[in-house]
C-alpha cells in the first residue's frame, strides 16, 4: 500500500525545509557549482543526493527489525528519534546564521570523482544516519500496515526531493551562493524555520502513544 496523500504533503514539505536550510551538503553544492560550473555542483549534489537510499536501507531494515523484535522497542526508538530531533531544533534556533558559501580553492576533479565523492561523504555519516532513524518513522501511520514498506516509500521520496533541490542548488549555484554571502542573516531565518520543524516534529513524537 502506497503512503497517503496526507502523508506525502506532510512529509515533503518538512523534507525540503530542512533540505534547504543551510548545511555542509547543500553549502559545499554551492562551493563546487560557483567555483567549478554548473555540471560540477549538479555531480556532487546528484551524489550527496543518493547517498541517502544507504540510509533508507538501514532505517527500513531497522524498523522491520524492531517491530518483529518488540513493539515496545520501536516504541523507544521514537521516543529517543523525538529527543533526538528536539535536541536539533534546539542547536538549528539557537545558531546565529552567518552562513558563507566560498567559491575559490577546490581543485580540479572530474564529474564522476565529484559524483563519488558526494556520494560516499553522504552515505558513511553516521549523523545522517541517525537523522534517518528519527525522522522518517514519524511519518509512519500504524494504521496503513507495514511499517517497513512505508518508512522505504519515505526514505525514497527523501532522495528524490534531495536530487530535485541540490540538482536545483548546482545549477543556481553562482546566484544562490552569491545572494547567501550578500545576506548573512537570511541563514538565520531559514535555520530558525528548519529548528521549529525539528522541535515541533520531536514533540509530536514524545508526546505519541
């Protein structure tokens, strides 16, 4: 069974929010796109991108794990997925922005070793990973059947919007990065956004039977 329209209009909307809010991957987008070009920085985010479906597997497969394990435990990872995403809110609405994008310095590597490495930074950092298995079982709905097949549907559309936004971020890159350095401040207001999402959607957990 698919997700539901709810469901997807939820989760994509929080996904993009905080796809966009100023961090390495989609800042280091913009270093390769105004420094190398546009295909540059679209290769790096493409990898960055796909470096998520290895967190879906593992989300999916640890989700699985745990509901045919104890649905107690699966009830644990939730609360501690909400502290978790709550503690993020908190460090993304107490940051003072003044996030820069430098275009100078990178070397010069081919569209394959740029894919790569997004790639691999992306896949083996256990942040993402952790982020993985807080975020995407909140979107789980007991009531739609197997939690493993929906928390896969999530973790795909997950990349998807990651491959849409960093494609969007290389492309862009010398007027995004530009206008970023021109207004420190708007780094602010958009981890300040990213930080309520983190902290309204930790709560919803914490407070979920």
């Amino acid at each position: 069974m698919l997700i539901s329209p709810e469901q997807l209009v939820g989760f994509l909307t929080a996904a993009m929010l905080i796809t966009v809010s100023p961090g390495p991957d989609n800042l280091m987008v913009l270093s390769v796109g105004m420094s190398r070009g546009r295909r540059q920085g679209m290769a790096f985010g493409l990898g960055c991108a796909l470096g998520c479906l290895s967190h879906t597997v593992l989300a999916t497969l640890g989700v699985s794990a745990l509901i045919k394990a104890s649905p107690l435990a699966f009830g644990a990872l939730k609360l501690l997925g909400g502290g978790y995403l709550v503690w993020l809110g908190i460090g993304a609405l107490r940051s003072r922005g003044g996030a820069r994008v430098e275009g100078a310095g990178l070397p010069e590597e081919s569209l394959v070793r740029l894919f790569c490495k997004g790639l691999l930074a992306n896949a083996i950092n256990p942040k993402v990973v952790l982020f993985f298995l807080s975020f995407l079982p909140q979107f789980v709905l007991a009531e739609r059947g197997d939690a493993s097949w929906q928390t896969a549907q999530l973790g795909i559309l997950f990349t998807l919007q990651g491959v849409l936004v960093f494609g969007l971020l290389g492309y862009f890159s010398g007027a995004v990065g530009g206008w970023i350095n021109r207004h420190p401040g708007a780094g602010q207001w958009m981890d300040r956004i990213a930080g309520a999402i983190f902290v309204g959607l930790g709560l919803k957990l914490l407070v979920s039977r």
